[in-house]
C-alpha cells in the first residue's frame, strides 16, 4: 500500500534542507521501490503568512490524513513581535499536541569520520551512541493554569504549572525501556525529585515500569548531574528518558558532543507508530537562502522515518550506508568542516547522498 507522508518545510533553512530529504525519499521511491507519495503543507512563520496561523487547519488535517509527517524547521525574526498564541513555535507545539506525538526520540551518535569535529576531546565522546526519550506533549510545556498576571502587591508575575499524569509517565517509561531493549539495556531516569514534587512522582512511576523490565538495567539522575554527566563521561549513557523541558534541554547539549547540531534526527511517535520526522536543529535564519545548511539531520529524519512507521529497515540502513560514504569521501558542510575536508552546499551534500544510495 502507499504510504502518504505530509511534507512541512517551514521556515529559514527549513525548505532548503526538506527539499535534499525529498529527493532521497524520491531516489528510494524511483530506484528502489519505496511506495510513498508526498504532500507538502505550510507551517511556523510560512504557516501564518499564508493563513494567518502557524498550524492550519488544512495542515493539521493533512498531518492527521498521513502516515508519516516530515519537518524542517520553523521561527525566524520575521515573526519574533508576533503575540505568543501565534508564534511560528507554536505550530510545532500544535502539531506535536494535535497528533498526540508524546514519544521523542533524539538520538546523539558520533560519525567515526567526525569525532575531531566534536568540541570535547575525541576520546570523550568516539563511539558515542546515545537515545535521548523525551517526553513531547505534556509537563511545563502544556501544564495549566499559565500566564502572566498581577499579583497582590500590583506586580506582574510570570508562572507555569508542571504536570505530569500517572498515565502520561507510564506512557513514555515504556517507549524508553522497549528501546533500551533493542539497545544496550540501559535506562537513566532523569528527574529533580529532591526538589519537585511532579517528578519524585515519575521517579516511583518509572520504577514500577521497570519492574516489567527485568533485562533492563535503571538507574535514575538529577537534571543538574546529568548535564555535567554528559560532558563528563557521555559514553555511560545509553537511553537517557526525560520529561519534555529537561529532554529539550539536555538534547540540545548532548548534540554538541557529536560535532554539529546539523546531524541530528529526531522521530517523535504516537502510540500506535505514526510519526513526526524532524532535525533537531532549528531554522537558523542567519544562514536561510545561502544553501550552506547541512541536510544530513533531514535525510537522517528520512532514514528514522523508514526505520520507525514505513516499516523499512532495508532502506534505512541504505540511507544511513549513504551518508556514512559521502562522509568518507570527505565532503562537509560549513558546520562540520575541518582542514583537509571537501567544503559543500546543501545541494551538493544532498545529490551526493542520493548517489550513494547505490
Ligand atoms: C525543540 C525546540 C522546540 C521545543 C521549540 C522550537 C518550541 O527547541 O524541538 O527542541 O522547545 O521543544
Ligand atoms: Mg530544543
């Protein structure tokens, strides 16, 4: 049967790089029998320019409509003055809500061919292989009340609730221990239950999942060690599983070990395998319309996409085969250039990619 996936490029870098993921996904559908077709919708800033809101309601429909969705990025200046309901972010936020996207799936892996990219030493973080869980549509992100009001001494004061269910811990829990099960079996639990309440209650719930884990070995951490942790010793991690804030934070700092932000994927899935497929950089409009940015983390996006909801892991070993050899072959973008190495474009690490697919 044919799969539909909803193709969402947004903002700044974000059709640049979606359009070097869409020729892969062509090349595999062309040469090597992928049956997909692709429908492209607007979100973010290009979601609000073209219908006054950063999630559509025909976006949202096609999203729901398909198999599988595919990202870029989204947000820019263009759109930063714009009332907080309707910022480019809140599309993403919408999306991830609208399709109950709660498992988040970050991996940080470091390319043999890149570990002198990384700004830690090389032997900090070779062979790095690292699952960030993050759980995606709750916590502080989502929790109410929230706002910004006057309190009693007619000063304005900012708060936001954190919240988690029994439930929606339970959920997550489990995606992190039934990966840990294809993996290396390990599963650090990170929380702050020394001082928040919410999670001293996901750390008991966490236990108790693991109990249905035996092969699984838990362990659990505080947010603040773990972020110490990761430039430490990053290679004692194997599925780190977070709540949504500590998740986008400690992300954002375990992609730096591997060298660049830019090859990084990320899959975030509902509960029956349907997913959202996006790099886990942003739109980085200080370098939009140059073609300079790395479509790796996209195409990657494709290869976690064949792997995790079209059921094609064949293909997803050939994607990811691909950009292992374009790698060898010393071609780089900007941000993973060092001395010796081809510097590229977009489009040339794109088409190189989809040569080496053969
Ligand atoms: C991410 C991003 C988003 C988040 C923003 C853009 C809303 O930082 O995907 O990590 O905070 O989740
Ligand atoms: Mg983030």
């Amino acid at each position: 049967m044919t799969k539909k996936i909803a193709v969402l490029p947004g903002d700044g870098i974000g059709p640049e790089i979606v359009a070097e993921a869409v020729k892969v996904l062509e090349a595999l559908r062309d040469r090597f029998g992928l049956k997909v077709e692709m429908e492209h919708g607007h979100i973010g800033g290009a979601g609000y320019d073209a219908a006054g809101h950063p999630l559509p309601d025909a976006t949202l429909a096609l999203a729901k409509a398909a198999d599988a969705v595919l990202l870029g990025a989204v947000g820019g200046p263009k759109w930063e003055a714009l009332p907080i309901a309707v910022r480019p972010e809140k599309g993403l936020l919408g999306i991830r809500k609208g399709l109950e996207l709660f498992a988040n799936l970050r991996p940080a892996q470091v390319y043999p061919q890149l570990a002198s990219a990384s700004t830690l030493k090389p032997e900090v973080v070779a062979g790095l292989d690292i699952m960030i869980v993050r759980e995606l549509t709750g916590g502080i992100y989502f929790g109410q009340p929230r706002g910004i009001r006057n309190n009693a001494q007619g000063e304005r004061e900012g708060f936001n609730t954190l919240v988690y269910s029994e439930n929606e811990i339970r959920r997550i829990a489990k995606a992190a221990f039934d990966i840990a099960m294809k993996r290396n079996r390990k599963v650090c639990s990170i929380d702050k239950a020394n001082v928040l309440e919410c999670t001293e209650l996901w750390r008991e719930i966490v236990t108790d999942v693991a109990t249905g884990y035996p092969e699984v070995e838990l362990s659990h951490m505080y947010v603040d060690n773990a972020a110490m942790q990761l430039v430490r010793n990053p290679k004692q991690f194997d599925v780190m599983l977070t709540d949504n804030m500590f998740g986008d934070i400690l992300s954002d700092e375990a992609s730096m070990l591997t060298g660049s932000i830019g090859m990084l994927p990320s899959a975030s899935l509902d509960a029956n395998g349907k997913g959202m497929y996006e790099p886990i950089h942003g739109s980085a409009p200080d370098i939009a319309g140059q073609g300079i940015a790395n479509p790796i983390a996209t195409i990657l996006s494709v290869s976690m996409m064949l792997r995790y909801t079209l059921n094609e892991a064949a293909l997803a070993d050939r994607v990811d085969a691909a950009v292992s050899k374009v790698l060898d072959q010393g071609l780089r973008t900007v941000d993973i250039w060092t001395e010796g190495c081809k510097k590229v474009g977009t489009a040339e690490m794109g088409a190189a990619i989809v040569a080496a697919l053969d």
